[in-house]
C-alpha cells in the first residue's frame, strides 16, 4: 500500500470507531517506541519466581512449572479456534490441531529439564514447603481437558457405566477421574489438596464445562463432513494428539515422579497426599479423548502400548 493508502484506510478506521484521526496522529506523534522488554514485559516476567527455600533447585522446579502454564495457554488459545468457530473447515480444524500436539510434543520432551535438572535430594527437602500444593492444581491442564472431549471420557472409569451422559455438570464433576486423587469414594472425605481446589476453582470448571459442551474438539470434529472424518492424515492428526497428551505427557510425569518420590524403601506420597503411582498411571485413568478413532484391542492395552 501506498503512503495515501495508508493514511485514507487509518482515517476510515477511526471515522468508524468515532475517534478523530487528528488525535490518533498526534498521540503517535508524541509516543516512544516500543522495545522488546515493553512488549513482553520482561521484568514483570521474570520476577515471578519467589523461592520457599534456600536450595537453589527450587528455581528449576517453579521455573519448569511457570513455562507449562504458559504453554497451556497457548494450547487453550489454539482450541479456542477451533471452538468458537462458527464454520471450521478440515483446513482449519488441522492447522489448530497441530499446533496443539505441537506444544504437547514440547513439554512431554521437556520433562528431562526437571527430570535431569534437579538434585534428588535438595527436591525432598524443598518438597516438604509445598505441601499440600501439587500439579494436580493447575486449572488450565483440567481446561484442556475439558475443551478436548466429551465428559464421559474424563469420568473415573469405576462410574462411566453409571453416569448419565446427560447428567447434571455438578455430577460429572464430582465423577471425575481426578477426583481419585483427592476424594475417599467410600468415606466421601477429600484431601485438603481437593477441597482448596475446589474452593478455588470449581464454578469456573463447571460453567467451562458447559461452554464446552458441544464445541469441545471430538464434537468439532465429528461435524466435518464424512469424507473429511475419514482423511487418513487428520485420523493420525487426531490420534497424535489423543496418544501424546494421554499417555505420553502422563508416562513422563509417571517417571519423572518414579525417580524422586520411588525410594528404595518405598514410595513418597505426591506433595497433594495422593497415591501417585495409581493416580498417574494411564492404564488406570483410561482418559482418552477421541475412544471411537481407536481399535478395542489398542483401547484394551491403554498405556500399555
């Protein structure tokens, strides 16, 4: 575009909004530029990590953490895409997916930071601070969950059969698989991990769990046309994703807690008081997002395989 060009479609921009031109020129006139550090605010950045400790792994464990929660985001971002959009083409759909599995390739190759980068023994010391904290809270992790399937596939597979898929959000909730982490089924008593949790978070879960409902991306994708569904590419696209979030994502959190909570004489309870070894496992969460891309024989030997 031209200078004049430029300067006709600022004018015809602001004409819209209502704003004088004149004013806009002129605030710009004035403005400094923008900087690198400005723009992705640098400082604020990095002056979120406040230690409970003295030992200096700690920073590696709230750093690898802090990176996660902004992937989730990105993650939760690309979704959104998808979602919210009123026509998805197949084009679109994949784009969005592979950014997504994208990300989740990232973190599940990037628990050899944490996993290599910490000494055992300073974590069992700086572990005992955060207490009852642990990762099972991150709120957006339970989003994506969330925006990827529908909710019977992320109920405790002990009550699948006896969950209504029309049930209310509030009884989904209480049955999901998660909730093994911090709720006594039997005593229904939850751990104080689940209950601040809760406390925390549960309205927003349940109203996501709604918005999502019927634009989460198994719903996406079953309405693409049928040819669409059965692209081969997509159908790889899609299992890709199910496999890496559910199974590899899970293994290396699984073995990366195996090499710091499983002493030899025995092992540590997580940092929430779950037993962590059932609770991680895939093989007992049988989370999977999109069951019908699946044969029985490979939905059978999940995370296993």
């Amino acid at each position: 575009m031209s200078k004049e060009e430029i300067l006709k479609a600022i004018e015809e921009k602001y004409d819209k909004l209502g704003v004088p031109v004149e004013a806009m020129l002129e605030g710009l006139l004035w403005s400094e530029p923008i900087t690198y550090w400005d723009y992705i605010q640098t400082d604020a950045l990095l002056g979120l990590q406040i230690p409970r400790t003295t030992l200096p792994d700690e920073m590696v464990f709230i750093m690898y953490h802090q990176v996660n929660e902004l992937l989730f985001k990105m993650i939760l971002w690309e979704i959104e895409q998808v979602a919210k959009s009123s026509e998805i083409s197949p084009e679109k759909f994949s784009k969005h997916l592979m950014r997504v599995s994208r990300y989740f390739d990232m973190l599940c190759s990037s628990f050899t930071v944490m996993g290599d980068g910490m000494d055992v023994e300073q974590y069992l010391k700086f572990r005992n601070t955060l207490t009852p904290a642990s990762g099972f809270q991150s709120a957006q992790y339970r989003k994506i969950e969330f925006a990827s399937t529908d909710l019977i596939n992320l109920i405790d597979a002990r009550y699948r059969d006896t969950i209504d898929r029309n049930s209310s959000f509030k009884n989904a909730y209480d049955h999901l698989y998660w909730q093994a982490a911090g709720k006594n089924y039997n005593t229904g008593q939850k751990t104080t991990l689940l209950t601040l949790f809760e406390k925390k978070y549960m309205g927003d879960f349940i109203d996501f769990m709604e918005d999502y409902n019927d634009c989460n991306l198994s719903k996406k994708f079953q309405q693409l046309p049928k040819e669409v569904q059965e692209n081969e590419e997509l159908i790889k696209a899609m299992r890709h994703y199910d496999y890496t979030v559910n199974v590899k994502w899970v293994m290396a959190h699984y073995n990366a807690a195996g090499k710091y909570l499983g002493g030899s004489d025995g092992d540590l309870e997580a940092t929430g008081g779950s037993n962590w070894r059932k609770y991680l496992h895939p093989k007992y969460q049988r989370r999977i997002f999109f069951p019908y891309l699946w044969s029985k024989e490979e939905l059978k030997n999940w995370g296993t395989f």
